[in-house]
C-alpha cells in the first residue's frame, strides 16, 4: 500500500531550487509540487483555533470517505481486483487527482478568512451528508418492506404464503355453504391422503380434492367441505399429520402480490439511482476533504514557519517499504528547522541555525518549538500529513 504525503518546507526565499533540492532529498519518483492560494490570515487566536478545527474535520471527513465507500463496495458487489478502478473524482482516479490537485477558487474563493472558508466547506459537507442519509433511509425503508413480505415466502408450504400460489380457479366463491380448505400433505402421504380425506368428517364434497403444487417435502392439495365441518376436518387431518393452512383466497391478496412486484422492480431501481448518488458524493466528499488537508497545510506552515509565508508544499507517493528510509531522510535534511520553528514571526528566521543567532530572550515574539519537544512523540521538524489510500 503506498501512503501520500502532504508536506511543506520553508522555500527560504526560492521556491524553485527549494523544490529541487527537496526532490533530490526524498529520493521519491512520485512528488509533485502542491500550489497553495495565498489565504488571509487573521489572528493568530484564529490560526490556532483553525488549526484545531482543520484536524478535526480532517478525521470526520477521512471516516465518511471510508465509510462512503465501503457502502458503496456494500452495494455494488465489486470484485476486489476492480476497486481501484472503480473510485473517481471528476473523472481522475485517486492518484491522478491528488498529484494535479488544484484548488478550485471558483468555489472556495481565497479573498475570505480560513474559518470562512472552513465554514463553507463544513456546511456543504453537511448538506452532502443529509442527502446521503435521507436517500439511505429511503432505500433501507422500501428494502425491509420488501425482506418482510419476502420472509413470509421463506420455508416449504406447510409455513410459507400461499398468495400467488392459490388462483380464482382453485377454489369455490361465492357460496354461504361450502369452502375451499388448503392442506399441506407430506409427499410421503400423498395416496393416504387421496384415500382418506372424503371420510375424515361428515360433508367433505368427494373427488373435490386437487394438487396445486409440490416442494421437496409437502404438497399443498385443495378439497371442499360444507363450513359447519371445518373445525372437525382440522382436528382429523392434524391427527393423521396433514396441515390445514389458514389462508383464504381473495382478490386482495393477489393485488398485494403485484404490488409486491412492483415495489421489487422500484427497488432495484432504487438501488442503481442510490449507487449513482454513492459515487457523485463520494467524488465530492473526496474533493471537500482534499480542500481541508491543503488548508491544514497552509495555516501548519504559517504556524511553523512565521509569518510572511514562505514555504514550498508537495505531495510526495511512497511506498510502503521505503517510508522509513524516506521519512529519515527528510528529517535529516531539514533538522536545522528544529532550532528555528517559530510561530508569527514576522523576521526572516527561514534560514538554517548558524545564521539565526537570536535567543528568545532577544525577541520574545519567537516561540521555541525544542522548548517542548520533549513532550512530543515524535517531533519532525517540518510539516506533514500522511494519507493512505485502501486502494491504490
């Protein structure tokens, strides 16, 4: 699997040769320069809150992207030799977008303030949600009504709905004397049934009984009895193991049959429509969440590196089995920011340590991240996001 990585470092001044020398660095065939719009800034009280706010929307964003698709790998039945295949963003696949990333500023205009922007984003996130979750429930709905009336076809025919099974002709309508009863019979007493039904009570109509149909272990035969007799040929039948179904046919229930049908068909169409809906919100939840991620590099590197900004971007491919090699030697080129990472600083302090003589003493607008480096994990010198694909 190979990782993605969003990273930036000060372009002391020429973002051209600092871009070849960070490609010569990583040693990575896969990196493309990452063009940042230049984003009004604010406060730092609002570059901080920004912050926080970009990382968490960055993880809310990653979990509906992921769970976007595997609703869609749910729904789909895709083999998992075509997934990477199967997932677009306007028309690019994952790589192919991410590498010519461009921020669309017809849409998230860079004359406003970051929270504005990350304003906008979260609110159109929302209103993609809401319509994924109204179609969803939707779907599911119409679904559960089907597997409900489905479930009741479920089983042999001593337990299973006899609608659509049992027709007009198989029965006697219309009188005040006479009904037509349904019998499930084992088919291992098939002839003992023909032999003793017209004596199991008094007033069985003889040679009344037909067979409709057979399953692999009952088949449902009709006779017709005076009603006064019912109860009595219910309780024989039960002694000899014949199953006397309660089902009365009716006009109705064979409406509900087609309406079954119908609502099969509205659900398969359901579906293709809701798989559609899955693909164009997955292509645009991929675009918003890629917007907050060049967003959270930009007010990172303004935190980091000070103010005005000067910092190259680019996203590097890596794979799997050269992340580490990769990782060290990046930090290994750029370690000299460990002595120079300031927030706000409006001085040039890009440059490497020996030339940066200053202490926090002499300028206390500088803030010292090796002050608490000791607290951190693991503390990288220079900005970074990885971001794994499932299906690259």
């Amino acid at each position: 699997m190979s990782s993605y990585w969003f990273i930036s470092v000060p372009a002391n001044g020429d973002a051209t040769i600092t871009f070849n020398e960070l490609k010569k660095t990583s040693a990575v065939p896969d990196i493309h320069l990452l063009e940042i719009p230049e984003f009004k800034v604010g406060s730092l009280d609002t570059m901080l809150q920004s912050a926080e706010e970009l990382q968490k929307l960055d993880t809310i964003y990653e979990s509906y992207n992921i769970k976007l698709v595997e609703n869609i790998l749910k729904l789909s039945n895709i083999p998992k030799e075509s997934y990477s295949e199967y997932f677009y963003v306007d028309e690019c696949n994952i790589t192919q977008y991410i590498s010519k990333f461009q921020w669309d500023s017809a849409v998230y205009q860079t004359d406003g303030l970051v929270p504005d922007i990350i304003a906008k984003i979260d609110k159109e996130v929302n209103s993609i949600q809401t319509t994924l979750k109204n179609k969803l429930s939707n779907y599911a709905q119409l679904k559960s009504a089907i597997s409900s009336e489905n479930r009741k076809k479920v089983g042999n025919l001593s337990v299973k709905s006899l609608n659509g099974i049992v027709s007009p002709e198989h029965c006697v309508q219309g009188s005040e004397f006479f009904k037509t009863i349904f019998v499930a019979v084992p088919n291992n007493l098939e002839k003992y049934w023909i032999n003793s039904y017209e004596t199991m009570s008094q007033m069985v109509i003889p040679r009344s009984s037909k067979k409709i149909i057979s399953d692999n272990e009952y088949s449902l035969f009709s006779a017709v009895l005076f009603n006064r007799v019912i109860g009595d040929f219910k309780t024989a039948a039960k002694e000899k193991k014949f199953i006397v179904r309660d089902y009365t046919f009716s006009e109705q229930a064979d409406e509900n049959e087609e309406e079954l049908k119908a609502k099969i068909e509205e659900e398969q169409e359901a579906l293709i429509q809701l798989i559609e809906l899955l693909h164009s919100s997955f292509s645009d939840l991929f675009k918003v969440w890629m917007h907050i991620k060049v967003l959270r590099i930009f007010v990172e590197s303004v935190l980091r590196y000070g103010l005005p900004s000067d910092f190259v971007s680019c996203i590097l491919k890596v794979v799997a089995k050269d992340q580490s090699q990769v990782k060290n030697d990046l930090t290994k080129a750029y370690s000299y920011l460990d002595n120079s990472g300031r927030i706000f600083s409006n001085s040039n302090k890009h440059n490497k340590p020996q030339s940066d003589k200053r202490t926090n003493s002499e300028n206390p607008d500088l803030f010292d991240m090796n002050e608490f480096h000791s607290v951190l994990d693991e503390y990288i010198p220079f900005v970074i996001f990885e971001f794994k694909w499932l299906f690259d």
